[in-house]
C-alpha cells in the first residue's frame, strides 16, 4: 500500500514534469492526471450493465472507450464507446457515471476512459453470466477513516486483488462519523480503485449497501455509486439484483430507514417475485441478534424481516456493523420459544453470516448464541463460493472466513494479506496459498450450505 502510494507521488511528479514540457513546446498527446477514483458498480442487471464511476478532476468531454477485445490504450480501436451518462457535483467531486447496457453475459469487457487532456490505463471487468453458473462473491463491511482500522481496511482492498471475486457485496458504514466529510468519501475511493485492482487491470463491481454512518447525508449511496432507490426518493436506497438467470437473488436492503413499512412490504413482494430462484441472499448492515455486547439488540427489525426472510425461504442473510465475525446454523425465528427469538433448524432456517470488520476495530465476540455456529474476534471478509446445481452435486453455497489482519497488542493492524499468492484468472475457485481462514471448528474451514450437520 506504501508502495502505491510512493509510486502515486512519483507518478504526479512525472506529470508535472510532463505538463511544464508540453507549455514549452514538446510533443505529447495528453496530460495526466485528470481523472481518478474510478470504480464500478452494479445497479440494474448485473448480466448485461455495468456502471463505470469517477472523478473528473480537470479535462474536459471524457469518453469510455470499451469492447470485448483487449486494445490497450489505443482507444479508437475500441467497438464501442460512451459519454458520461449522469453528472453528480457533490463531495467536491465531479463524479462522472458511465452506464453500459447491452453488455454480453459472462464477458470479459476492456476499456479507458478519455478525456480532452488524458487518457487513463486500461482496466476490464466482467459481467454475471445470465444463466446457473459457479461464481464467487466476497461479502463484508465497515471501514474506518483513521488509523489503525484505515490500514485494517486496506488489507481486506488488497485481499479483494488477490481473490478476484465477481463482485463485491459492502454491507454499509464506508467512512468515519457520519459521511459527509468529502475527505473521508475521496480516502475510501482512492483506496477501494488502487487497491482492490489487479496487477492486469481487472476491477470488481461494487453492490452497496445502506449503513448508520451513511445515514445523514441524502442519498449517498446514489451520489458516490449510482445506486437505484425506491419510491423515486434516492433517501429510499434499497433494491435487488439477480444473478445467473433464476439462480441467485441478492437483497439489498436498509436497514437505517424507519418508519421501515414502506419497504418491508416492497421486501415482501420482491421476496416473492424470487420464490422461484436457488438462492436467496438478503444484505443489511444492523444484525438482528449482535454477538458482541456493546451493541443493541434490533428487535423492531427482527419483527419487521425475520418472519418475511422466513416465510420466503430466505437461504443467507448478510449483516455487518458490530465489528467481529460471526456464522450461525441454520435458524428460524420463534419470539416465544427460541433462545434470543431464533431455534436453529437445519433443514428450513437462514444462514445468518458477517457482523462486518472489513477495516473497523474489532469488538470482542461475547455475546454467542446456542444456535452460533462460529463467532471471533478480527479484521475479515466473508468469501462466497457459489454452485448450481450440477451431474455430480446438489446446488450450494461454501462460505469461508477470510482472516485479514489482526490487531497486536498495541493496537497496531497487522497485515495477513502480503503472503497469499493472489489467484490466478482461470483459478478463481481454488484457496490461495499462506490464506489465513478462520477455522469454525469442529466444521473445518469451510461451512457448506445447504448445512448437513455431519458431526451430531
Ligand atoms: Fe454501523
């Protein structure tokens, strides 16, 4: 990460040099750097769009250049090409948003932008394959602003490179305090596009997710990432997306907004309006049940969601902000009966994983339920290996703990990251050599759902 930004310095000190050759008379054809920040998101069918953002920090008509062949900078030799598509100046930022439609499924896409001054590196994506295929997801939350959690986050950007997932699920709290801070919005971006990046230039999707930190600036998930909201009000940011024909359903909810019937009934029609697909994942930030102490108990959502995630067949809920780990067995909600209003049952209950500590200090896990498979206490990620079904095997889900630092006893972060070997792009199934994954003993590494409890 030092490195990057040794090489960001020098790299300005280049284009300084270039700029002050180009005023006395030398020849070259653009001027850097005029564009940054770069980062995608998926807003609408992750098979066929992409939302291409970023700061236009000086230039003037930029452009995405893109196609299906890889023409490195030489822009026109790029099939297609697109002008920005909407213009946000808030965060004393130019955003610019490159909507792409009409994308072919389960493509590799290249592409620059440029500008009248610049033209940037060339970076590429893919899209979701529009029909049941394997693919895997990393899924977390929380970062921080300041030291030492700011290093702890930038561990888990790094991890995100090496592990070369589909897309990236953040479930809510990206910046310190209560993100309105344009410095705090311009670290987080900086950080998630150098970092998260691959040595070839490939950049994640990005699907956002509402979370308490964001809760005091309208519409901010829709200002940074173009994130679609209800209601035509963009303070209503929640919405769903599916992969893979009918095979995975992913839930982005909010859990910030009360009074919250409007969109637990929009929930409940688009829970149903997916009764038909394998999987159904839903993602919020504030857990029903918290597994650490320090934090409240969110009974008024429980009651909204929990019978709806239920009575829907929801299969894994995605949650975050206490700041630790957590993975649960199978459970189904029981206000009389159940310890802490849940009863585990393996056969019709959602998996509740996360609690968030993609960069935030992590909380202690105090707090464990019977029905708790695994809590613990660390900088993490939750990594997602997604099945069809197939000849060989039933349809599943293998989720993993991926251990991204740790804190000393100092309070430093330190890094479990800089010794995997990043996965190569044909191998992104296999687990990365010197990967520290939390160990959910007596289940081993890897928790498999469906869950077939093999060790009652
Ligand atoms: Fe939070």
């Amino acid at each position: 990460m030092i490195k990057n930004y040794t090489a960001l310095k020098n790299n300005l000190f280049i284009y300084v040099i270039t700029f002050l050759l180009l005023g006395s008379g030398c020849k070259k054809e653009y001027t850097p750097v005029s564009m940054d920040k770069i980062r995608l998101s998926w807003n609408y069918n992750p098979a066929t769009t992409i939302t291409i953002g970023w700061d236009q920090i000086g230039g003037e008509n930029p452009k995405v250049y893109y196609g299906t062949k890889d023409k490195g900078k030489d822009w026109k030799k790029y099939k297609y090409s697109q002008k920005p598509t909407r213009e946000v100046n808030e965060l004393n930022m130019k955003t610019r948003f490159c909507e792409l439609n009409d994308l072919l499924p389960n493509t590799a896409y290249y592409f620059v932008i440029k500008d009248s001054e610049w033209i940037t590196d060339r970076y590429w994506f893919k899209t979701a394959p529009d029909k049941p295929e394997p693919f895997t997801c990393i899924v977390g939350g929380d970062t921080k602003s300041v030291e030492p959690s700011l290093s702890a986050g930038r561990y888990s950007n790094q991890m995100v490179s090496k592990l070369r997932p589909l897309f990236v699920l953040f479930c809510g709290d990206f910046t310190s305090y209560d993100a309105t801070d344009p410095d705090h919005w311009a670290l987080w971006l900086s950080d998630w596009f150098e970092l998260t990046k691959t040595e070839d230039g490939r950049l994640f999707p990005i699907i956002p997710v509402m979370g308490n930190h964001e809760r005091k600036y309208d519409g901010i998930l829709n200002v940074v990432f173009n994130t679609p909201y209800q209601h035509d009000d963009p303070n209503n940011s929640y919405y769903s997306l599916s992969f893979g024909g009918n095979f995975v359903h992913i839930t982005a909810l909010n859990s910030e907004l009360w009074p919250i019937d409007q969109q637990t009934d929009w929930l409940e029609r688009d829970l149903k309006s997916a009764e038909n697909f394998t999987f159904k994942f839903a993602a919020y930030h504030k857990p029903f049940r918290p597994h650490t102490i320090g934090k409240r108990e969110n009974m008024a959502l429980y009651y909204k969601w929990a019978y709806l995630f239920n009575e829907y067949g929801l299969d894994i809920s995605i949650d975050a902000d206490s700041h630790m780990s957590k993975i649960t067995f199978p459970v189904v909600p029981d206000s009389i009966n159940g310890y802490e209003a849940f009863v585990r049952d393996d056969l019709n209950g959602t998996m509740y994983i996360g609690e968030g500590s993609w960069g935030a200090g992590h909380r202690d896990n105090d707090d464990d339920k019977p029905w708790t498979l695994r809590s613990g206490s660390f900088n993490q990620f939750k990594w997602l290996h997604v099945f069809p079904k197939s000849e060989n095997e039933e349809a599943h889900v293998d989720i993993r703990t991926v251990i991204t630092s740790i804190r000393d006893s100092t309070k430093t972060s330190i890094s479990h990251v800089e010794g995997v070997t990043p996965l190569s792009e044909g191998n992104v199934f296999a687990i990365p050599e010197g990967v520290n994954l939390f160990s959910t003993e007596p289940y081993g590494e890897v928790i498999t759902y469906p869950f077939v409890d093999k060790k009652k």
